[in-house]
C-alpha cells in the first residue's frame, strides 16, 4: 500500500474544483489514449473523468440490478443517493477488516485507511488499490464534486474530497450501504463476474 506523502495532490484537486466551479478553462485535456478525460491526477495514477465517457465490464439490467440489491442499496448503488448524516451503520465503526463493494463483490478500502472525519459518512483516505474505483466529475444540484464509483460497475459509492489526513490529503466519503464488510481473516464476498454477470 502506498504510503509516501501526497499532500500536493489535495491542492491539485481544490484548484481543479475552483477552476471548474467559476467556468475558467484552464485544464489541460488529454490527446490520444485519453479522449474526454480531464488532467487530474490524484493519487498513483487515478484519473478524474467526465460522466458517459467511461465504460465498465459488468452492465446489468435496471431489473437485474433490483433483484441483486436491497432497495435502499439500489437507490444508493444505481440512482446515485446519499444516506443521512450519522445514520449508515459503518459510521464510527472501526473493526480491522476489508470493506467491499455491495454492487459487485470487489475489495474497495482498507480499514487501515478508514479515519473519523467527523461528517457522519464512512471515511478514508485512499483506496485499497488505485484500480478498485473510478472518479467522475459530478455536477449535479449547482455543485462541482468528484463521485467515486467501483471499477467494475460504475457503481455510485460516494465522493472525494480534498480536505482528508495525511499521508494524501483526501477524504473519500463512502455510503455505508454501498458497502460489505468483512473482518479480518473473514470470508470475502463473491465477486461479479464481467463475462456473465453471475457470481463466481
């Protein structure tokens, strides 16, 4: 797991957010191999990136989706909701374990990364690999923010702020039920296969 410190990344990201909230263009657009993605690194190579450019390998049905996930899951999960405040059963819960994702099975977070930020929101500051999520300019209600999606489905899980502890200065606000937790030396979860969409 990385660990060297990242702080310039938070001021990377707070500028970007600026720069996108009053309208400025002023971030480089990437050529070839990165069409539609906006420049802006985050920590070991996580790019942020405009909604609808990205594609992912588990696409399931609206009703598929239903049948896998309780209601309130698919609301966060596929209709990009938010739980209350202090009210998601991860908040202030700090068990060494995994956290993964309850879209698709895969590891997402590291109870050694999860702190309390004090938001009522489980909070981290990195993922447990770079590839387990994908962010995603969000600017919905009037707002510019950065969603965190799982990698393998687009999944809503949350977002990212730039306001987090050291070592990399980032506060990735996750819903609890977008979540699976398992303690340690626990059984991990299935994951979604990409091929057939069937657990494995």
């Amino acid at each position: 797991m990385n660990s060297k410190p990242h702080r310039h990344v938070s001021i990377r990201l707070a500028a970007i957010l600026a720069i996108l909230t009053i309208g400025v263009v002023g971030v480089r657009v990437l050529g070839a191999g990165g069409a539609g993605e906006i420049e802006a690194l985050l920590v070991d190579g996580l790019m942020v990136h405009e909604a609808g450019r990205l594609e992912f390998p588990i696409v399931l049905s609206e009703n598929e989706w239903r049948s896998r996930l309780t209601p309130e899951q698919f609301r966060i999960l596929r209709e990009h909701g938010t739980e209350r405040a202090f009210t998601g059963k991860y908040d202030g819960f700090f068990e060494p374990g995994t956290y993964y994702s309850a879209a698709t099975g895969q590891p997402l977070f590291s109870s050694e990364t999860k702190y309390d930020s004090r938001t009522g929101w489980p909070s981290f500051w990195e993922p447990i690999d770079p590839d387990a999520v994908r962010l995603v300019y969000d600017r919905s209600f009037g707002m510019v923010r950065i969603e965190v999606v799982d990698s393998l489905s687009g999944s809503h899980l949350g977002h990212v702020f730039p306001d987090g502890p050291e070592p990399t200065g980032l506060r990735y606000c996750i819903n609890s039920l977008a979540l699976v937790f398992v303690p340690e030396g626990g059984e991990p979860p299935e994951i979604l296969s990409p091929t057939t969409g069937s657990r494995r």
